[in-house]
C-alpha cells in the first residue's frame, strides 16, 4: 500500500491545531497531530517543505522503516520542531494501520490491558473557595483524579488558572507574547494551603494532582514537596525545569512525594537518566511531542522496566488525534499511571469527530479501526490560523523565569 498524498492542514477551532493527513493508493485516510503550541507554522513547513515530498511512494505500512528514515535520515535529531514533525507521519501511519487491519490502534498494540483509562481534570480558580467549587464540580461529573492550581493571594496571573474561559493558557492573540509575573515566595507559602484545603473538603480518596510548571529551583522543590507530603499526592509536577536531569536526584533527596516530569521532552534521551536512575515516579512525555506511537511506547518499555509509570501530556493544545492516540497507547502498556485530558474547546468538535467515551473516571478510545478520528475539511476551513503564544514570565525584579 503506498503513500500517494501527505497534505499539511492548519486550523483553528478555537485553537490552533496543525494536522497532517496521509491518503493512500487503496483510498485510506490516516490522520496524525503536528500541533507545537506557538511554534506552529515551525512543524507545518517542516512537514510541507521537508517531510511530505519523501513521503510520496513509500509503503505506508512499514512504519518503523520510515520513522528511521526521517529521524536517522534528516542526521539533525530530535528537537521539539523535529520530533513533532515525525510524529505526525507516525500517528498517521498507526491510523491507517488500524483501518487497513479494521481494528483499533490499541489491539494492533497488543489489546487491552485494563478496561479504561483514568483521566485527571484541571480545577482552578482565582479564589481558594472558587477553586474547590470546580474541583467539586469534576468529582460528580465522576473524576477519580483531578489538578488542582489556584490564583495566589497577591499576583496578578498565575499558569494553569484560565481565564476567560476554560482550556486556554494563551491570553491574546498578535504577534506577541503576554507578559506574566511570579514570584517564587508566596507560592510557596501558598501552595500547601491549598492543597490542604482540597484534602479538607474532599478527603483523601480523589487523586489530587499539581503543576509547578517547571518554576523551583532543587532546592525550593525539595522543600515544596515536603511540605506537600501530608497531603498525599498523586504527584508533583514539573518541579524545576525539565532540562536538568540531576536536578532530580536532589528533590529525590528531600521528599516521598511522587515526582512527574516529561511534557516538553521530545525523545528518549531526555528521559534516559531520570528513568534508569530511577529519579521520577511518572514519565509525562507525549504522543505527539515524542516521535508518535512507536517512540513514545520505547520510553514507556524503558520506564516500565524502571518501574516509573505514565503519565501523558493531555493538554487542549494537543489536539483530538494525538488525544486519541494517547488512548490507544494507555489503554495497552503494562505501566500506564495516568493520562491528563484537560478537553478540547467548542468549536473544535465540529472539525474533530471523536469516538472516545468517559464513563465513571475512566476514558476509552473506542473500537472504530484506526484512532476512531476523522477530520472535517471543510469545518477546518472555517476556522482560520490565529497567531497565539504562551506568555513569558518575569519576576517582579523584571527578570525573565522559567514558564
Ligand atoms: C501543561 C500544559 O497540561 C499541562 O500540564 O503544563 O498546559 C502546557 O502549559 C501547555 O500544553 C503548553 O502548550
Ligand atoms: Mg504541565
């Protein structure tokens, strides 16, 4: 079965998501996530320009072949433009693979190993008592696992309280960036607070779950996580910037609370250390930042043996493809932990038809062959790009920290 088109598709209903789409001689669609957030047009060249012209001939069942191809090929390697461009064409061809077989990607994966996925929500609010109300109004929608952030008493903007309007970190759109504040002080003092105050409320049979996005130093996240041990959580996410393996090993030091790391990883060499040292407790790379379906099941084999389990990225900004895939994965590695689904904006199910269900905490990707996605072009084509970036972060001194 060959590949005779490899088309770059750019949306945004209601964010922006950049979708490859593969069409073979025996008339399979396969559809793969190519979405970098704020770097989008990055990946859309790379795949236009690059990717799809060595594409076209190729058999689009030998996938290995051809992520070896381009990953070995190209002899400029990983990267998150790189990585996600490679990516795309992987999920792609796991797609058609499941609809040339008529299965789902999960059994071509070795089926089923549990019956669902459980997910974890994003509860947030600019107040303690708002945020509790949301993380209440998750647990009767029947989340068994929810992330809690909250506006800190005092500053202005703080990473994962969305305003204006659920599932978008991206305050504007233009040409550029917002600019946030931090400081790392308050946070600190607060944290434990609120975290408390969700134990309070709501006891300790939810899985509660925080992100410090990457803000600590070692030292302060060692500390944090100290602090936080009494509240028993299921995990503390992206304590220090994710660049510094060692840095781990110094958190590790400090704390029981279970360390999670791994959403702006791109490739197994980022995660080696922290997983052979066994450093971190939750590998948190995802399908579409780290190479597709086939890298992505490498890093978890090599956690599995570890004994670190996953914990996918699932933020809105990874689209409903790379959701999908995410779920097929889950739904058949041995050590899978966790998988955030923080949803997707309206309108973006008029572009993305999905055939996952939720039921009692627990997700399932659907046994339609394939990924169980289909992409309207049409509805695509309604929602034109709309540049958007993450917002930088300074401290109060005007400095620039890590986001
Ligand atoms: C995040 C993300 O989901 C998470 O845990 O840290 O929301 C992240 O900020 C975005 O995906 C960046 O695009
Ligand atoms: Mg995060």
């Amino acid at each position: 079965m060959k590949i005779v088109g490899a088309d770059v598709l750019i949306t945004a209903p209601g964010r922006n998501y950049v979708t490859l789409k593969i069409t073979t001689d025996e008339g399979l669609v396969g559809w793969g996530d190519a979405t970098l957030n704020g770097r989008e047009l990055a990946v859309a060249s790379y795949l236009r320009d690059h990717i799809c012209p060595q594409l076209i001939g190729r058999d689009a069942h030998q996938i290995e072949d051809t992520w070896q191809y381009l990953y070995k090929g190209a002899y400029w390697r990983r990267g998150p433009v790189t990585m996600t461009a490679i990516a795309a064409v992987d999920i792609a061809l796991w797609d058609i693979k499941g609809k040339a077989a008529g299965l789902p990607v999960y059994q071509l994966l070795g089926g089923a190993a549990r019956d669902g996925v459980m997910v974890y929500g994003h509860a947030s609010g600019e107040s303690l008592d708002e945020m509790l109300d949301d993380f209440a109004g998750y647990l009767d929608s029947g989340y068994r696992a929810v992330r809690a952030q909250c506006a800190i008493p005092g500053m202005d903007t703080v990473y994962g309280v969305h305003r204006g309007g659920a599932g978008l970190y991206e305050p504007a759109s233009g040409h550029l960036p917002a600019e946030e504040t931090w400081e790392t002080g308050p946070y600190l003092r607060f944290a434990p607070r609120m975290l408390g105050a969700v134990r309070e409320r709501f006891g300790f049979d939810v899985h509660l779950l925080h992100d410090v996005h990457h803000r600590l130093s070692p030292i302060e996240a060692g500390r944090l996580g100290k602090d936080l041990e009494e509240h028993r959580l299921f995990w503390m996410e992206d304590a220090t910037p994710a660049e510094d393996q060692d840095a781990f090993r110094l958190i590790r030091q400090h704390t029981t609370t279970p360390l999670a790391v791994g959403e702006v990883f791109n490739s197994i060499w980022d995660c080696q250390q922290l997983i052979t040292e066994r450093l971190i407790d939750y590998i948190r790379t995802s399908v579409s930042h780290a190479g597709g379906i086939s890298h992505l099941r490498k890093i978890f084999s090599l956690a599995e043996l570890y004994g670190v389990r996953t914990g996918s990225h699932g933020a809105g900004d990874l689209s409903p493809v790379s959701f999908a895939a995410a779920l097929h994965v889950d739904m058949a590695v041995p050590n899978f932990g966790i998988q955030e689904y923080m949803g997707h904006r309206a309108p973006a199910e008029e572009v993305f038809h999905t055939n996952w269900t939720f039921r009692n905490g627990l997700m399932h990707p659907g046994d339609a062959p394939g990924l169980g996605v289909e992409v309207d072009e049409d509805a695509a084509a309604r929602f034109p790009y709309d540049p958007k970036f993450l917002p930088v972060n300074r401290r109060t001194d005007g400095s620039v920290h890590d986001w």
